[in-house]
C-alpha cells in the first residue's frame, strides 16, 4: 500500500465519522429542538448512517468509522498497527469537527434559551433513573460486542455469506444496539462517538464508561472470532466491507 493510498484511507476515515457524527448526533438535536422524543427515528438516523457510509468508504478504509471496530480488527491481524493509529486518531478529529459543526450551526436563542450548548444534549451519560453506572458499562458492553461480533460475521469470516450487503446488516445492528440503549446512556458502541460532543460541551461526567466497554467488548468478539475461524481469511491492511 503506496503512501498516497494511506493517506486517502485515513481522510475517508475523517470524513466518514465527521458525516456520521453531524447526522446521527444532528438527528437527537434536531429532534430535540422539536419537543419530539423519537428514539425511533434518532436510531434509523445513526443505524441507516453507517449503512451508508460503510458503503461508502469500504473499498477505500474498509469503513471502520469506529476506534472500537478498529482495534477488533487490529486484534484478528486486519489492519496494520500503525494504519490503526491514524484511523483512531482521524475518527477521533472527525468526530470532534462533526460536532463542532453540530455547534456552530445550531441556533438556541431564540428555540431554546436554557440550552446553552445544544451539543451537550447528545453527550453519552448515564440515565441514573434507568441504570446504575455499573449497568451502563455492562449495557455498552453488551451492544459493542454485538456491532463487533456482526462486522465479524458478515465482513470478516471467511465463510460469511453477506458480501456486499455486510453493511446492511452492520447497520441494522448498530440500529439495535440504539432501540435498547438510548434511554439507559444514549448509546455510544464508538469511543469517537461519545469524545467528539465531549470536547465540544465539555462535558466529561460518565466518559470513562464510553472510552472502556466498547473497547472491552469489542475485543472479547474479537476473541470469540478467532475461536470461530475469522482469522484463516487472508490479511490485508484493511477489511473490505463494500
């Protein structure tokens, strides 16, 4: 892989998340701003967006837009561990900009004075009417072991049936993962998700919890993946997912 094409998946890594960031994100704002509680619609919005961009990007990146999808596939020897460092560090700054974009077009004023950051409203945090922190980790966990262990199935193995159509059902699950999670932390499933509104709220209450169990969870599919044979597939420094 030529330097050119390094850097090219590294920017569609960027611009992926970016996008991804300012419409799921955009979607629980809007939504929001509306008086509307739709986890419906907030769950189609950041499902139906990695469908797209995974499609999108794979053929370049192999579409990640995820650390945690990132280092599950670094842990089956999919991705080279430098290549896996600017992936991170490039979602990590797409997701800080999609939110930083999220703010500046986002007009409060005169919708809702009292918010006076509207990124702040999509920040992952604990519903303690829902959940104890310990169940939101293990929530998290759960449904970043379900994400990881899908893109496994479809994208990775190599006796997965999907082809090109992994995406739909990679999208489909991240859908999931939002219908059970929201009302317990939003649901993040994607370090880069939770740290971009972070930084751009400044709010970093219950961010330790998105930064670990995704994480954690991916990389126990990842170990249920080896078991399974996904590592017999032939490495390359990206896996192709479109």
């Amino acid at each position: 892989m030529g330097n050119a094409t390094k850097i090219r998946n590294i920017a569609a890594e960027f611009i992926a998340t970016l996008l991804f960031v300012f419409v799921s994100c955009g979607s629980g704002i809007a939504f929001t701003f509306k008086g509307i509680d739709n986890y419906l619609g907030i769950a189609l919005a950041f499902g139906l967006s990695i469908t797209v961009l995974a499609y999108a990007i794979g053929h370049h990146s192999g579409g990640h837009i995820n650390p945690m999808v990132t280092v599950g596939l670094l842990a089956l020897g999919k991705v080279e561990p430098l290549m896996a460092v600017f992936y991170i560090i490039a979602q990590c700054l797409g997701s800080i900009c999609g939110s930083a974009l999220l703010l500046g077009v986002s007009v409060t004023q005169t919708i809702m004075p009292e918010i006076t950051n509207p990124v702040g409203i999509v920040v992952n945090r604990v519903n303690q009417d829902v959940t104890s922190v310990f169940g939101a980790w293990i929530i998290e966990f759960i449904l970043s072991f379900l994400l990881m262990y899908v893109i496994i199935e479809t994208a990775v193995s190599p006796r997965a049936g999907a082809g090109v159509n992994a995406p739909i059902a990679i999208g489909f699950s991240v859908f999931m993962a939002h219908i059970v999670c929201i009302p317990f932390t939003g649901t993040s499933i994607n370090p880069a998700r939770s740290l971009g509104p972070a930084i751009v709220a400044n709010d970093y209450t219950d961010l330790w919890i998105f930064l670990t169990a995704p994480f954690a969870g991916g990389l126990v599919a990842a170990g249920v993946g080896m078991g399974m044979g996904a590592t017999k597939a032939v490495k390359d420094e990206s896996i192709e997912m479109a």
